[in-house]
C-alpha cells in the first residue's frame, strides 16, 4: 500500500510539474516559421519586415537587414528558441554597424 502512495504522489508531482503523459505532437515546418516570424514582427528590437524566415526539417534561414550585431543576435534567440529547431542559419546584413 505504501508503495501505491509513493508512485500516486509521484504521478502528481509530474503532473504538477508540468510533465505530460504524453509528449507533444512536434511542431511542422510551417508552424516553427510562423512562431518565429510572429514573435520577430512583436520583437520591441527588431523589424520584423525586413527579416524573412524559411525553415526545411527544423532548420531555420533567417533573412533579410537588421541594423546592429546585437540585433542579429537577438534574431538567432529568438529562433533558436522554438522548440523543434535544430539549426538557424543567418543571413542577415548589417546596415549600422
């Protein structure tokens, strides 16, 4: 019986946890793109109109002009973010830098 008690709370601690029974459907091409070209476009650093994202089997190609360094940085996290990414490739030029 005490057995049953620990495996119950353990379950619960999962649960409470965030962990899922079932993992979650990974995310398709066209979904990672349009995660990350919305949370570009909404990015208080970045113009998302200028920066194009395309993505083929988790790999991401970002696109485009951003004005710093920094800004190309955040690009990339943003991406890189996103789960089901598996690589970011840049080409992003730099205007003021």
């Amino acid at each position: 019986m005490n057995a049953v008690k620990i495996a119950a709370a353990a379950v619960l601690a999962l649960f409470a946890l965030g962990a899922q029974a079932h993992p979650a459907k990974p995310l398709s091409d066209r979904q990672i793109t349009e995660i990350i070209q919305h949370r570009i476009n909404h990015s208080p650093v970045l113009d998302g109109d200028v920066i194009n994202v395309e993505t083929h089997q988790g790999r991401v190609h970002l696109t485009g002009q951003v004005d710093s360094r920094f800004e190309r940085h955040v690009a990339k996290r943003i991406a890189l973010k996103v789960p089901g990414v598996k690589s970011v490739k840049l080409d992003l030029g730099i205007i003021n830098d």
